[in-house]
C-alpha cells in the first residue's frame, strides 16, 4: 500500500500483516542515516536527539484492535 512518507492512516489487521513501508505509531526510535527524507518530515517533534536519533510518534488504538500506522518509506510530498 503507497502512501505519503510521514502519513497516519488506521489499520484494522494484525500487526503481522503490516503494510510494506509502514509501522505502527509506537514512539519506535530510528535512526537518522537510515531515514533521511522522513527525519526530514518530522524532526524531533515527538523525541530523539537530533543528531543521530528521532521518534516516530505515540498515537493510541482508535478502539480495540484499530491502530495507527505511519508511512516511513513511501512518495516524499512536495514542499509548497
């Protein structure tokens, strides 16, 4: 599933049939070198250190078994 790299959408499925190129919104820790343009995106907005770190954001379930994905490798948007 294509989506906008830093998009949220809600997913009702298991976590093991994640969408290709997103993640569940869990506060993961990623790394810098690795995810570049999405670093790019958010920033430290929900944590990190800037330098080599940030955070993906922390968004709670919708209701029972409804979770919030992020894209982290998907279309990089256009700056208006």
């Amino acid at each position: 599933m294509e989506g906008t790299l830093g998009e949220v959408k809600y997913f009702a499925g298991s976590q093991w049939y994640m969408p290709k190129g997103w993640l569940l919104c869990e506060g993961q820790m990623m790394s810098i070198a690795s995810n570049t343009a999405l670093f790019g995106i958010l920033g430290t907005t929900y944590g990190g250190d800037g330098r080599t770190t940030f955070k993906l954001p922390t968004i709670g379930s919708l209701q029972q078994g409804i979770k919030p994905i992020i894209c982290v490798d998907g279309v990089v948007p256009e700056r208006s």
